[in-house]
C-alpha cells in the first residue's frame, strides 16, 4: 500500500517562496494562514539552508492522539485529514504538532479562534468529492483528480517532493548517492554535531 | 370527592416519577475512533488511485 509523504531536499530549496504561494493561490486560502511555510535554517549565514515545511501527514499522529472531539482521519494512503464541522478550535493539535502545521483563522474579535486549518495534500475533505462546499472548506480536491500536491508538482528545482513514500524515497537515494555522500542538513551530526 | 383527588395525585406522581429514571445503557465514548463525517474519497478504490498516482509522479516529479 502506498502512503503519501512529502520530502524537501534541503541541498535544492532555494527559498523561492513558490510552494508557499501555490498553496494559497490554489487553496484560496484565507489572510493569517499559511499551509505551508518556507523555514530557513542558519539565516544569513554562508551555508544557509531552506526547507519547505507543511503538515508531515505523520504514520502515528499526534494531533489525532489528542484531539478531544475526534474529528481526524487518515486515509488508506497515509494522508491525515480532519472534519471541520466537528473541529472546536481548541488549539491541542497545534500544541501537539512538532511542525507548527494546524493554523486558524481569526473570525471574531478578542482572537476567538476559527476552524483549525492544515495541509490536506490537496485531498479536500469528508465533502463531496470536487464540490463547491468541498472547496470552501477544504480547499481543492487534486488527489480526486488524481494529481498531487500542486507545491511539490511545481517546485522550480524539484526540491520538494510529494507522493508515494517508496519513490520518493528512492529519487533522494539516488541524490544523495550522486552527490557522493550522505545530506548534511538532516540526520545526527546536524541536530547533536559530531560529538554527539 | 378527596378519594378522587387523593386517586389522581397517586397516578400523576406516579406517572411523574415514572418519567425520572437512569438510562440503564451507557454510552461508551471510545477515545481516537473518528467521529466525522464520511470522506467520499475512502470509498474510491484505493488501488487505482495509486496506480494513477504513482504515474503523475513519474510523468511530474522525476528528476530531469
């Protein structure tokens, strides 16, 4: 069975901010929210390196565990969804979230917050497949079209990546085997240094 | 005449109190299990949805 996961190639990212614009334009996403974030690590520094950030779709996660109303879902192919008409807006998956990914709208004054919002790797909603109620809450349906996530399908250098895990896990294989060594921006030595 | 009223009030508190019971079936809240409504994409086949997939990525993704 595939399961769908994104992967951006931090040694590719050129912090074009195109994903990030994609997203919002596809999506109509409202002012406040972003899906999807470019990060940049070591900023300004030589060296610097920039990873397009969204929800991971996580195997196991954590904002399911802890939702109190129960209102996530994952599909047969790994992408975590969730049910707007159900969503209280408490904010425990955005606590729970390693990668700050549940974003809500402000719709009141005094900062009441709206319906949580996330990446849905362009897969809509528990709506009706490609319909105008589908969109307004969800966003566009690509997977129903049977395209993938618009970020990664026009990331100018191809550094990011979205898809089944297994292939996308083997163009990063054959990258890192072509640059002759293991990436630098992930893994051990960069989150602990050699010591470690 | 009291017999009569003393009668209905025995029958409407009866009836009253009749209406004051305890649900004797609990409602098991299972933790985790979704709640939502249903996602008319989970009914598709999941099988050519992959396959449909898996080819846009080779058409769209690939390394050029």
């Amino acid at each position: 069975m595939a399961r769908m996961k994104f992967l951006c190639d931090a040694e590719r990212c050129i912090e074009c901010n195109s994903c990030v614009t994609a997203c919002k334009n596809e999506h109509e996403v409202p002012w406040g929210v972003n899906r999807r974030r470019v990060v940049v690590l070591n900023d300004g520094v030589p060296g610097e390196k920039s990873i397009s950030v969204a929800c991971m779709h996580c195997t196991d996660a954590p904002c399911a565990a802890v939702c109190p109303v129960d209102c996530f879902y994952t599909t047969d192919d790994g992408i975590v969804l969730h049910d707007k008409d159900l969503c209280i807006g408490c904010g425990y998956c955005f606590y729970a979230c390693p990668f700050g990914a549940p974003q809500y709208p402000q719709q009141k004054a005094f900062g009441v917050r709206g319906k949580m919002d996330k990446c849905t790797f362009c897969a809509g909603g528990p709506a009706k497949n490609l319909s105008d109620a589908e969109f307004e809450k969800y966003g566009r349906n690509r997977i129903a079209e049977g395209k993938l996530p618009l970020c990664a399908e026009m990331c100018s250098t191809k550094a990011l990546l979205a898809g089944d895990g297994d292939m996308v896990a083997d163009i990063y294989r054959q990258r890192v085997l072509k640059r002759g060594g293991r990436p630098q921006s992930w893994g051990w030595e960069t989150a602990y240094g050699a010591q470690g | 005449m009291k017999q009569l009223i003393g009668l209905a009030v025995l029958i409407s508190a009866a009836l009253a109190l009749s209406a004051c019971y305890e649900s004797p079936g609990v409602t098991v809240h299972k933790a985790g299990v979704y709640k939502g409504s249903k996602d008319p994409l989970l009914q598709s086949d999941v099988q050519s949805r992959a396959e449909t997939l898996q080819k846009r990525f080779t058409m769209v993704q690939t390394d050029r």
